[in-house]
C-alpha cells in the first residue's frame, strides 16, 4: 500500500534570512552575556585586590612612622657614640659597652605587599583600570626596592660589627647586659625604652688598641648613616603610600 506523505512546499528566501537572523541574534546575545560575565567578575577581582592593597597601605604607614622613629632614636645614639670616642671612651666605660650593644641592633621596614602580590599573580596590573593607580603602585615598588637595597646593605655592614664587638668587649659584662636586657622589648613600637640598660660596672676591654676601637666606632657609625638614607627614603614612601591610598577611597572606597 502506497503511504503518501504530506507535501511541505519550499521556504521563502526571506524566511532563511530571518531564521539566520534570528541564530545570528542568539549567537551575538551569547556572546555579549559571557564577555559581561566575565568583566564584572575581573571587576570584582579588580575591586578585591584594590582593597586589599589599601589595607597594605594603612599597615605601610603606620610601620614606617615606627621605623622612621626607631631610626631617629639610633641617630641619637650614635651621637652619643661619637661624642664619647671624641672625649675619650674610657671615662664612661659602662656607657660605651651600652651604645656599642645598643647600635648593633636592628630594626627593618617590612612592607605588606599581599594586594600586589595577588594582583601580579592573578595577571599583572591588567586588572586596574586607572593608569593613574598603575603607576603609582609601579612608583611604589620602585621606592621599596630602594629600601629593602639599603637594608641589605645595613645588615651586611652589622654583621661585621657583632664580628668586631666580639673580640673586643668583655664577655661576662655582655653576658650580665644579655640577662638584664628588656625581653619583651620591641623595636617597632612607639616607647622610648631601650632593650640594655647601662651596666653599672664594665671589665675591661679585651682589645683596647686604637686601631681596633677606631674601626669598632666606625663599624657601629656606618649603620646609623644608612639610617639616615632610609628614612629619607621612608618619608617619600610614606607620601607616596598617602596619595595612593587616597585615590583608590575615592575610587572604590564606596565599593571596599
């Protein structure tokens, strides 16, 4: 038996180009939705990491008033280092044990870079749309880099100050000033107080030649100098660190 199927007659030229349209449409609209999609979440990364860069920058200023302090209060001994080797070391025996001890410590800056850091490893400064912001932060790193250059170098020239102390001051008068000394002591708080305390009797030096106390005061002198640098350089960064903060609260401060 002969089956007859229902006869379609053909589509209009019109009607393919309006299904074409209408595919293209839906297409396009796709397309549109997924690249807004992902640009309102590279948005809120932007945001999130914006936000977490101002936290960085408020801790950024608020440590580098402490250190520029500390570094203030290490300036003043020094004076007083290079006031008594002047005078004559051996009439204040206890206080040059006390400065000696007191300048081979050291306090650094230590910058809070989670933001950037997150910010590099999501894809770089890509992410901010402000190239205002971009340079900044780039300006910023820049000054760190010159800080952290000169701590490096502070260390290193402390490193051979602890060396020289060591064969020259008394052992048992560094071993009383160790136990008297301010456990809970820090560096980078606000207080004046000192972490030794002038030792009220101080043996002898164990090499009192003067070429050896010369380069002794040299080496405990060079480290305040450098202070001296990096606080110049804390300044700047402090205003720089200021200005930015500014910028991305009246940019996002809203959306932090």
């Amino acid at each position: 038996m002969e089956v007859h199927h229902p006869h379609h007659p053909p589509k209009k030229v019109s009607e393919y180009f309006t299904e074409f349209i209408m595919l293209f449409a839906a297409v396009t609209l796709g397309f549109f939705a997924e690249n807004l999609r992902e640009h309102q979440i590279e948005k809120h990364r932007e945001i999130q990491y914006l936000k977490n860069i101002h936290l960085d920058l408020e801790r950024d200023i608020a440590e580098s008033d402490k250190i520029i302090e500390y570094n203030l209060e290490k300036q003043k001994l020094g004076k007083q280092l290079a006031e008594l080797y002047s005078n004559g070391y051996t009439s204040d025996l206890p206080k040059f044990y006390f400065l000696i001890k007191s300048l081979s410590l050291r306090s650094y800056f230590q910058h809070s870079k989670n933001g950037i850091d997150q910010l590099k490893n999501a894809g770089g400064l890509r992410l901010v749309e402000d190239d205002g912001i971009i340079k900044k932060i780039q300006l910023l790193e820049i000054r760190i880099a010159n800080i952290e250059t000169l701590q490096e170098a502070m260390d290193q020239n402390l490193m051979y100050l602890r060396i020289k102390t060591g064969t020259i001051l008394d052992a048992n008068t560094s071993y009383r000033m160790n136990e008297k000394q301010v456990l809970n002591y820090s560096p980078n708080s606000s207080s004046k107080t000192r972490r030794f305390e002038i030792p009220l009797i101080a043996n002898h030096l164990k090499n009192d030649s003067p070429d050896s106390i010369n380069e002794l005061i040299n080496l405990a002198l060079a480290p305040v100098n450098t202070s001296r640098y990096i606080n110049g350089h804390l300044t700047q960064f402090k205003k720089q660190c200021i200005e930015l903060n500014k910028d991305l609260i009246e940019k996002y401060g809203s959306e932090f």
